[in-house]
C-alpha cells in the first residue's frame, strides 16, 4: 500500500481525499496537488483508518487546524480522565489530539485513547522509550527509539513528534539563554548528546525511521526541540540552525514517501511572528507549519492561553496551518477538563479568525449568521451558533433566565432603554414609516 503523498505523486485522488475535499470545500483535485506538493498532509494511519477514524487536512490550502495536548504524568493518572478530556476536546473543536502521557499504563491509556477517537491522534514516542528505558536518556541506543516508533505506529498514532533536528554542534548556541532548551524530547537528546559525545542518533537513523512512517503512512512532525521557551530567546541562532536542518529532513522524508509537516516556536513576540512564519514555509519549501502557541508575552501565568492566542491568531493568519492549543496551566500543572475546554475554545476562535483574514471559503458565514440573530434579538439562534452555546447562555441567564426574556429585545447589561440595537430597530420603523407618508403625500 501507498502512502497519501505517494498516491497523490503517482495522480490518484484517494478516498480519503475525497473525504477532505468535502470538508473543506474543495475539489479533490485540489486536494491531491496539494498533498503531491508537500503542502497538505492527510494525518491517517492506516490501522486508525480501519477503525473509527474521519480523515481531515492540515495545509495552507485548508482551514486553519488546532491541536489540543492530553495526557497522564507521573504525578497523576486517570483512563476515564483521558478519555474525558478526549471527549472535551473534540466536542469543543479539536482537530487533532496528541496524547502526550509520560507516566505508567501508557500503552492502556493510548490504546483506548486511539480506539475512542474520531480525530487524528499524535505522539511524541521518546516519553514512553524513556519510560520504558527508567527515566534514563543515556541508556538509550537508536534501536530502542526505533522500535517504539513502530510499536505505536502499530497501535495507530497518526502522526508523531521526533525531534531530529538537534544537532550537536548547535548545542552551544543555547548556552547565553535565559530559559536554555525548554522542549522535554529535545533537552533528552541534548543530554544523550552531551553524555556520549555522539551525533544525535535519532537525525542519523532519519531513513530507518521514514521507513517505519511510510509503512504505516504516519506523518512526521518534526519537533523543534531548540525552541525559544522566553520571548527574550526568540528567533535566536539556535532556533533558526535546527530550522534550517528541518527544512533537509522535510525534503528527505517526502523523498522516502512519507508525509511531513514541521513544528514551529513557542515563545514569539507580535513583531516576529510574520517573519518567522515566512522563513519556516521558505526554509521547508511549503511543508505545514504546526505552531505550538506562539506566546507573545511572558507575564501572565495562568491566562497563556489568552497570551498565546493571541499569536496563533496572527500566525494562522501569516500561514501557520495548524496551532497546538495552550492551556491556563500552562507552566503551572497538569491540564484538568476545565483547562482543556478553555484551551480549545481560545485556540478555535484563534483559528477562525485567521481563516476570516486569509478569505478560506465559507469561513465567514457563522459570523454573518450570528450577527442576524444578534439584532434580530433571536438569543436561541445566538447561542446555538456559538463556539459554546452551553457557556453563552448561562451568561444569558445568570440575570435574566426566565423564558420570556429569551425574546426580549435587550440584555440585562443594557436594559430595554439603552440597547443600541433596539434603538437603531425603532428608528429603521421610524424612517420606513416617514418614507410611507411621503409615498403616499405624494401620490395624491
């Protein structure tokens, strides 16, 4: 069996294709040059395709995506949670999850994870090696990352975090940092690196991995694990040299047939987000640029998810193709339900308002529908045409719940005589009715 890219190199339009296509308002042809291209990837391995699995796309071309991050610790560890979280998720927005467990029972808690998911599910394979391996990186040899990537692929991972693009001699240039290497899998390979004074055994086992990939059409995320963790550390010299071998190792993994897309950073000031997403699509010949946040600020522990939506929403608007959500807790604790929906619901207006600016089809219409209901007072309509109904109702309702107010025209924050709408309402009727008078004054 073919991978999506090889089907679309060799010309044909695969179901799953045609299944996207539909989604995203498409032809299917469009799809496959896309895909053919290197710009579209279909995140669909083939065990999750046979099972409960709707294929979407990540690529300029498409609608903007978002990621959220599940996951038990070793701190804590709950299935039903997971599975929880999955739920919330998805009913919220999700475009795909990864599930970035680094605690015990991972296998149970991803197989039922996968088994339960109508989303693409990602992985980032080197926390279960080292789970696997004591929680010592040193020990580590090529092979056992090796097999824990077809081990996963085995289990259905559509798509998997490895971070291949740190390199030795790069290591120094994160030494003056404020924040240093902030990526777990890539501050693991740096510590392998430093201990055996070796080239990073996983950017030298690249084809053997892609081998693995392309078996299973997994699509590679390739991780940047030289990621600025501060705004102080953004766009340095150590973020843009492992860019540069992302951009070798794209190319190398569509020249192996498999899928590719190429993470990007996650600490950006406004000013930077542009050009950073301009020297990713240039340096990776297109391949989609999955951004993880970026955060514009560092201030503001426990709203990053506001901080952070706030870039993605320009970096989905500047071309990112997908955004990986940011959570209140983030560099707090571990995501609780609550954090995940709140990180989902930032993360889909982040990306609906980039797919506004950029003029995807149709993507405005919700808006237009929205603001109808909105001044026609229809307050059913509103809610249910909200990103969460359930939350802007109860904001509704928390002053003015009775039935009779759900066609009022007013709220409770300006009441029957200060609305606005209301008002420009009453003064549409005065000046149609001025317009009758005048029509039938006329007439006589």
């Amino acid at each position: 069996m073919t991978t999506q890219l090889e089907a679309a190199r060799a010309g044909s339009i695969t179901p799953e294709m045609e299944f996207v296509a539909q989604r995203e308002q498409l032809s299917a042809e469009t799809v496959r040059e896309e895909v053919a291209a290197g710009r579209m990837v279909i995140p669909a391995n083939k065990v999750h395709l046979s099972g409960r699995l709707e294929p979407m796309a990540i690529g300029i071309a498409a609608k903007c995506k978002i990621n959220a991050n599940i996951g038990n610790s070793a701190v804590t560890s709950n299935v039903d949670e997971e599975l929880r979280k999955l739920h919330i998720a998805v009913h919220h927005g999700a475009d795909t999850v990864m599930d970035l467990s680094t605690g015990k029972d991972i296998d149970s808690i991803r197989k039922q994870i996968i088994a339960a998911s109508t989303v693409p599910i990602g992985t980032v394979p080197i926390y279960q090696m080292l789970e696997q391996l004591g929680g010592n990186i040193e020990d580590m040899r090529a092979q056992h990352f090796l097999d824990m990537v077809e081990h996963q692929a085995q289990q259905g991972v559509d798509y998997m975090t490895v971070h291949c693009g740190v390199k030795l001699e790069h290591l120094h240039l994160s030494t003056e940092r404020v924040t240093g290497i902030v990526s777990r899998g890539g501050s693991l390979i740096a510590k392998w690196m430093m201990v055996h004074r070796k080239q990073n055994p996983l950017y030298e086992a690249f084809d053997d991995l892609c081998d693995i990939m392309r078996q299973y059409d997994v699509t590679w995320s390739l991780g940047d694990g030289l990621r600025p963790g501060s705004i102080a550390d953004a766009s340095d010299a150590a973020q843009f040299a492992e860019l540069d071998v992302l951009g070798e190792l794209t190319k190398r993994g569509q020249d192996n047939g498999t899928q590719v897309m190429v993470e990007g950073p996650g600490h950006i000031p406004m000013h930077q987000i542009q050009m950073n997403v301009e020297r990713q699509i240039e340096v990776c010949n297109g391949a989609p640029f999955y951004v993880l946040g970026p955060l514009v600020t560092d201030i503001a522990p426990g709203y990053d998810h506001i901080t952070s939506a706030i870039g993605a929403a320009m970096a989905g608007w500047h071309g990112a193709a997908m955004l990986c959500y940011v959570t209140p807790k983030e560099h707090l604790g571990l995501p609780n339900e609550e954090d995940v929906k709140q990180g989902v619901v930032a993360y889909k207006i982040a990306a609906h308002a980039a797919d506004v600016a950029r003029g995807r089809p149709g993507s405005q219409d919700r808006d237009n529908a929205l603001s109808k209901a909105r001044f026609e007072f229809d307050w059913k309509e509103q809610f249910r045409l909200s990103l969460d109904p359930e939350t802007a109702q109860r904001y509704h309702d928390e002053t003015l719940p009775q039935d009779t107010f759900k066609s009022a025209h007013f709220c409770s924050m300006c009441g029957p005589k200060y609305c606005s709408m209301k008002i420009t309402e009453d003064i549409r009727k005065m000046s149609a009715a001025e317009q009758l008078v005048e029509i039938t004054t006329l007439s006589k």
